[in-house]
C-alpha cells in the first residue's frame, strides 16, 4: 500500500522541525497524538455496545449529536484493557476513513498535556526488541528518561478496517 | 482564479446545461416556439460568456460554435429540425464534459460533433421557414429598467445604441421617476424611455436588444398605426410575467410612457414617483443556493437542541418549579417546529429527478428506433434530497427496461392493433409517509412462460412447480435474471432487477410489479419521505437500547416461561396456529446477562417473512432521528444506524431485513446439526 507508507512519514512532520501533540496515557505507557487533529477531550460518556464490532471499536458514544465510534488503541498495542478510573477520558479525534474525514473517540487512561516535540529527538521504530507492531507505530521521541509513543492512526485504523471486511461480507450472506 | 469561483461557475453552468438540455428536448416537440429558441440561445451565449470568464477556453470555443449555428435558427434562416436539435443535444453533452474536464483531450470528438452539427444545418437549410419580404415598419417601445440594473451591468446606452442598428430612432428619456437630488442614490437607475424606431427587421429582432435583461424590465413593443398611437398593448410575445405587470400598471397613469417598479400585483394604488425610487425588485420566490452540508450541520445542530430540550424537560417535570415548567415546554413546542420546518427544506420535487429522463428516453428512442412518448405526472411531490439522488439509478434501468424490453417496435404493435406511439408513464404521489412512484408502460408486458423457464433453468423453482403468479413475476428480481434473448447495447448492463430492488430496499422501500400480457406493465416504488427520520419501537437488550423500524413491527406479544423453557431446542412460538421463529437478540448479541423474567416478543416482517425478536423490554415509541454509523462500523449489516435519545445515550437501529435473514441462516444451520 503505497499510500499508507505516504501516511507514515507525513503528518505533522513535514518541513517542521518540532510538532505539536497531545499527551497521553495507556496502560502505563506515554502515547502522543498531533494535537491539528484533536477535536475535544471529553469525560467518559454512555457508551453503546455495538454487537459484533469487535474489541478495537466496539462501542459508539453521542459526541454533540453525533454519533461517533469510540476505539480502544490498547487493543492495537496488545495492552491489557484496565478498568475505567476518574482519570479516564475520552479524546475525540478526525480521521480519515475510506476517503472520508471521520470523528472517533480514542479512550485514554489519562490525558497529560499539549506539548512540543523535536523531530531531531525522534526515531523510528526499531524493527526487534519490541512488543508492538512496528507499522502501527509513526516513531518513538525520547524526552527526559521516557519514550513517547506517536502511534500512526491511519495505519491502525485502515488495518483495522481491512482486517473487519471479510467478516463483514460473510456475516452478510 | 479560486477554486471556489470555479466551483460555482460549475454549479450554474451544469444548471444551464440542464436548461439548455430541456429547451433542446422541448424544441423537439414544437419546433416552432420561438421562446424556446431564444431560451436556448440564450443559454448557450451565458455559457460561452460565463466559460471564457473562468478560464474554461476549450468550453467557450466549443461552445461559441454552437452558438453560431444555433443563431441562424433563432433568427429563422433555418428550421429546427429533428436532426438539428439532436445534434446540438450531442453538442451539449460534450459542453458538459469540457466543463467537468476541463483538461482533458476533447478535440477530436468535438470536431465530430461540430461537422455533424454544420451538416444538420446545411440539410435544414432547405426547409428554412420563408422569410417575411422586409418592409419598413414603424415601432413604439417604452421600457424601463429595475432600480438595480447597474449593479447587474446592464448598460442602458448600449440598449439605445442597439436600437439604432436597427433602424432611425428617435429616443425621449422620460425623467418623471427621478427623485429630488438628495435623494438620489448614485447607483440606482431611475429612467425609462420612449423610443420610436422605423426598421426593416421584425418584432423578434427588437426583443434580442433586450434578450438578457427582458426577464426583469418593462418592456412594451407595438407597431405604430394611426389607430393605437395612445393604448398600450400589452405584449403579448413576452414573457408571462412582463404582461402582468405592464398590464397592472396600466389603468393609473396617462404619462406616454409607463413607469412603475415591478408591483406585486395586490398594490391597490400605482406606486408615487418616490415610492418607485425606494422598491425593490420583489421576486415571486427567491430563493437561495445552500451546500447540503450545510444543511446537514443545521440538521445535526437541530438534533441536538431535540436531545438537550427533553433533558430539559424531564429536568423541569421532575421538580416543581411552574415557570420552569413553563418554559420547557415552550421550548419543546419550538423545537419540534423548528425540526418540522429542517425536514421541509431538505425536501425537493421530483421533477428535478424526472427532468432527467426525458433526454434519456429521446436517446433511448433514437437507439432503438422505436416511437417512444414519455409523459409524467405529478412533478411536485416532494422527496428528501438525498432519496431522489439515491433514486435517479433505478429508474433509470426501470425505464431502459421500460423501453427495451416492455414497448414494442412500430410494426408490431401495429400488428397488435395498438397506436404506434409507445408509451411511458412516470407519475409520483404521495401517500402517507411514503411517496409512491410508478412507471407504466404499454407494451408487450412480462412474457411469463419465459420468466418461469428461465426460473427452472436456474434452478430458482422446481420445475413444473405452482407459482401464484405474484410470486412468478417476484423471480425478476432474482440476482442474473434478465428474459431479454439477446442482451442489447441499453438493458441487460450491470445492473439488474435485483440491483433496483436492493437500491430501493436500501432507502427502506418496496418494489412491486404488476403486468398484463400483452397490454404492458407497472413498476411501483413505495419509498419514505425521508431517510432521515422513522418511527421507531424502542426496546431493550441487555444493557442496550435498540430502535426497531415500526414500519416492520407486526405485533408485540409476551413469552411466557414456559414458552421460553419449551422452546429452547426449537425456536418457535406458535402464534394464531403459525409458527412463527424467532431469535433471542441477548443470544445473538452476546450480552452476557440473564433473561428478563418477562421478555417480550416483537413480531416483524419483511413482506414475505416473519419473525420475532425476543428482547427483555419494550419502552415505547420513538421519533428517531437517524445518524448513519461510521465507516468504523458499515461492515455490520444488522445495523442501518443509531438514533440518539432523550437522555443523551444512544441507541443502535435495527436492520430488519439482515435481522431476519440471519435467523434463517440460524435455522438452516440448526435443521443441518439435526
């Protein structure tokens, strides 16, 4: 797929030397996300189970009006799922899906901060010595003692999407 | 230049096209309507002006020649003949392709088209209507311009220059509407003038010097006899609507020259000089261009003022504060109007949808040489905007079918004993929360001994098998089915009967078909006003709410414990000695909770098949306002949306169809592990 290596390398990056993200927790671990496309950080809302979804988007929740899918990234990743705590929250973001910009919630354990990375202190993922897809991840930034983790959306999401469309066809007939 | 301006040069000048396209279609019909000539010139010259303007060089050259060639009909060198008409049709398609793209490499085949256009010319050249011996006659035009022409371009010098091309003209400027000068407004047009004009040249030659701002003007054109020197006569070539305002200022002023703002026509008195000066141009209806995602996000805001006022309300009911109370449901009544009045504007005739098809069944005739009339009946019947986009693709084949299959040629329906016109009808009304639309043709009708070979030969019957003949003609929408022998260059492409009626089951309508041998058929589509909102049974499952289409709903009932216990190896309730199956949606949604003591049993159908839905309650009615799931979730077939209810949370809706068809795969599955 030559498009989604395209993805890979763009966002945020291109021609500047330090992006703008939002910080966030998972299960332990620091995830960053460009904050262009941060819509809002909600608290946790109802959420409607979708039958037959699937873990990665497996609920919809009412996002002022509309009804938009929540994911769960520790599902990508492999993490294992906690319980929700009073940190938990909710970080609406837009992305594109099959060509067309969509709003999805993103759960999150805790959000941290909007914060400026350097491309200088970032690197791509290593290819062993990980748990994680390394397609599923944009790069890694060191910032004090820690990574942080720029998970690539597009890929995670368009993987998804392949992966649920055979399942999809043969539930249909 | 922007691409926002482009994009609306696109909108309009598609608008035209289609304008241009009716005029054309329209012109085939009375070859002889002048005004339809002009309105097609006219088009023509707007696009060519328009195209040139943006940059679209290809388009304003195509066009241009168009143009000229069309010139010599509209000034009745040559006639509008059925080969002329077509070929500008021919020409107009490719407009529309330098329009959309405008990049492209369209030379060669405009040059084609442009040869046969001349060549159209040249052999209507011959019958050209014969020209009137040109005699000097002599002219009164009064006309006068709206406050604004200005603003729109209009050069009135240029008009007068015009007319004296034409012939010696003597102009008088009549001065009596222009205000003291404090008030005049520097960019208003005040005049209107008295011209008498002696030329050679006819009426129509007159009416072109005002051809673009005719619509908007006064205009009063009459030969100079000794006889009406005085009387106005009310030009009766014009449009309908310069008629009915020349004619209603009339009886007030004696000035030789009428002067008036256009006045709708219940002012009582004529407008004072002063009066005139300030009116508006007031237009019928206008009307103004909204993006439909605008229209969307309004849709979406009115959504959410629905969802926040019953939270409001429940807020307001559950305490005991009267002026509170008060205002909550001053609130709701507003709310719910002003959702009534979003569902309204979305709304489109259908005869923006139909106006399509009159192009189609002219190419559809030249195709296939037979003599084809398309006539059509209630255009007015409004239908949501994206149902009718949704629609344009099966009527579209239903009327290809129509025409292809159903009508038959000249010599045979002679030999039937039938008008060698075939006919197609396409009429829409509306009928309840559905609009019904119908396409009928007089043809030969559905040749059901084919149909039920065909069947057998693919093995959809057994052969010999009784068949109502309903259900005979439902094998149709079987997916491959088509009884054309020989699959022709317009039907029998893709798309087929089961396509339209997937199409139409998708926008949660139906399809019905009905045919007589012989005497032709009927296709009927029932579909709903809206897809954007249903009524709706909303009940329980486990933890989720979930909205059940109530249009499916047959009837609720209770399964008793023993029932529910009895049944667990058959899924079967016995309902007015019928077995009806049905599914237990805790099972099939997998919610991990026990069983309601009293669960409920929702009876529906899809038509043909029933089956109930065991959920653990049912909570009511509801007024669903559908949201469309997102592409997260569009591989989910049981599910055609979700709803957002009265306290925020939201609830999935059920597709009834998928529903059951999955129980019957259930059951197939449970009839093979016995």
């Amino acid at each position: 797929m030559s498009t989604q290596a395209e993805i890979t390398t763009a966002p945020g990056w291109t021609g500047a030397e330090q992006v703008e993200v939002l910080t966030f927790e998972l299960n332990g671990e620091l995830f960053a996300l460009h904050a262009v496309g941060v819509q809002e950080i909600m608290d946790l809302a109802p959420e409607t189970v979708v039958p037959g979804a699937g873990a990665f988007a497996g609920a919809v929740i009412n996002f002022r009006g509309k009804v938009i899918p929540l994911s769960d990234l520790r599902v990508a990743f492999g993490l294992e799922r906690g319980a929700a705590t009073i940190d938990s929250r909710i970080v609406v973001i837009e992305i594109e899906l099959a060509g067309e910009p969509t709003l999805v919630g993103l759960r999150t354990d805790k959000v941290h901060e909007v914060t400026t990375l350097a491309r200088a202190d970032s690197e791509a993922p290593p290819s062993v010595g990980m748990r994680w897809r390394p397609e599923f991840i944009q790069c890694l930034v060191k910032r004090g003692g820690e990574f942080i983790v720029v998970p690539d959306l597009q890929a995670i999401f368009n993987q998804q999407q392949d992966a649920r469309q055979p399942v999809a066809s043969a539930t249909r007939h | 230049m922007s691409d926002e301006a482009i994009a609306v040069f696109q909108v309009e000048a598609r608008e035209n096209l289609e304008l241009i396209e009716q005029g054309l279609l329209d012109l085939l019909d009375r070859p002889e309507d002048r005004d339809l000539v002009d309105a097609v010139f006219r088009g023509l010259h707007t696009l060519k002006g328009s195209g040139s303007m943006f940059g679209f060089d290809a388009l304003a050259g195509f066009t241009h020649h168009c143009e000229t060639a069309f010139d010599r009909v509209r000034k009745g060198e040559v006639a509008a003949t059925t080969d002329l008409v077509s070929a500008v049709l021919a020409a107009r398609d490719h407009m529309r392709r330098l329009m959309e793209d405008p990049t492209g490499d369209h030379g060669a085949a405009g040059d084609v088209l442009l040869a046969d256009l001349e060549r159209a010319v040249r052999e209507a050249d011959g019958n050209a209507p014969v020209a009137a011996a040109p005699v000097q006659t002599a002219w009164r035009i009064r006309f006068d311009l709206p406050s604004h022409a200005f603003k729109n371009g209009t050069n009135p010098l240029a008009l007068l220059a015009e007319l004296r091309d034409l012939g010696e003209a003597r102009v008088v400027a009549d001065v009596s509407r222009v205000p003291p000068l404090s008030q005049i407004e520097p960019t208003d047009h005040y005049l209107a003038w008295d011209v008498t004009l002696a030329t050679d040249q006819g009426r129509g030659a007159i009416e072109d010097v005002f051809i673009f701002v005719m619509d908007e003007m006064n205009l009063s054109i009459e030969p100079l006899d000794a006889s009406n020197a005085d009387a106005v006569v009310a030009d009766q070539t014009g449009p309908a609507e310069v008629v009915a305002e020349v004619s209603s200022i009339l009886p007030q002023t004696a000035a030789p020259a009428q002067v008036a703002a256009p006045v709708q026509s219940s002012a009582p008195t004529a407008p004072d000089a002063a009066e005139a000066g300030v009116a508006k141009t007031a237009k019928p209806s206008e009307s103004v261009r909204v993006p439909a995602d605008r229209l969307d996000e309004l849709m979406d805001r009115v959504g959410e003022l629905v969802i926040a006022q019953s939270r409001l309300s429940q807020i307001a009911n559950s305490g005991v504060d009267t002026a509170l109370r008060a205002v909550s449901e001053e609130i709701e009544r507003l709310s719910g109007e002003l959702r009534d009045t979003m569902m309204v504007l979305r709304m489109v005739p259908v005869a923006t949808l139909f106006g399509r098809f009159r192009r189609l069944v002219h190419d559809l005739a030249r195709e296939t040489g037979k003599v084809i009339e398309l006539s059509t009946d209630g255009e007015t019947t409004e239908i949501d905007k994206t149902v009718i986009e949704r629609l344009a693709d099966p009527l579209v084949h239903l009327i290809r079918n129509a025409a292809d299959h159903g009508l038959e040629t000249a010599e045979d329906r002679a030999a039937a004993g039938k008008p060698a016109t075939g006919r197609i009808r396409l009429s829409a009304h509306q009928s309840g929360g559905e609009v019904v639309i119908t396409i009928r043709d007089d043809g030969r009708g559905i040749d059901r001994d084919r149909v039920r070979a065909k069947a057998e030969a693919q093995g959809l019957i057994e052969p010999g098998a009784a068949l109502s003949d309903h259900d005979l003609l439902q094998m149709i929408f079987h997916p491959g089915f088509s009884t054309a022998a020989a699959v022709t260059n317009l039907s029998g492409r893709g798309v087929g009967m089961d396509v339209v009626k997937r199409t139409i089951e998708a926008l949660r309508g139906s399809i019905d078909i009905a045919s007589r041998p012989g005497e032709g058929s009927e296709v009927s589509l029932r579909i709903p006003l809206t897809l954007a909102i249903i009524d709706g049974l909303l009940v329980r499952v486990g933890q989720g709410r979930y909205v059940i289409p109530l249009g499916a709903v047959e009837e609720c009932l209770e399964l008793s414990l023993d029932e529910d216990l009895r049944s667990r190896g058959r899924s079967f309730i016995s309902l007015r000695n019928s077995l009806v199956p049905y599914l237990r949606l805790r099972e099939m949604f997998e919610t991990g909770t026990p069983p309601e003591l009293h669960q409920k049993v929702v009876v529906v159908s899809t038509g043909t098949e029933r089956i109930g839905l065991v959920v653990d309650q049912i909570i009511g009615d509801h007024q669903t306002v559908i949201k469309s799931m997102s592409k997260l979730h569009s591989g989910l077939p049981t599910f055609s949306g979700a709803t957002i209810l009265g306290d925020g949370g939201v609830a999935l809706i059920l597709d009834v169809g998928h529903l059951v068809a999955k129980g019957q795969q259930q059951e197939a599955q449970m009839r093979e592990a016995i």
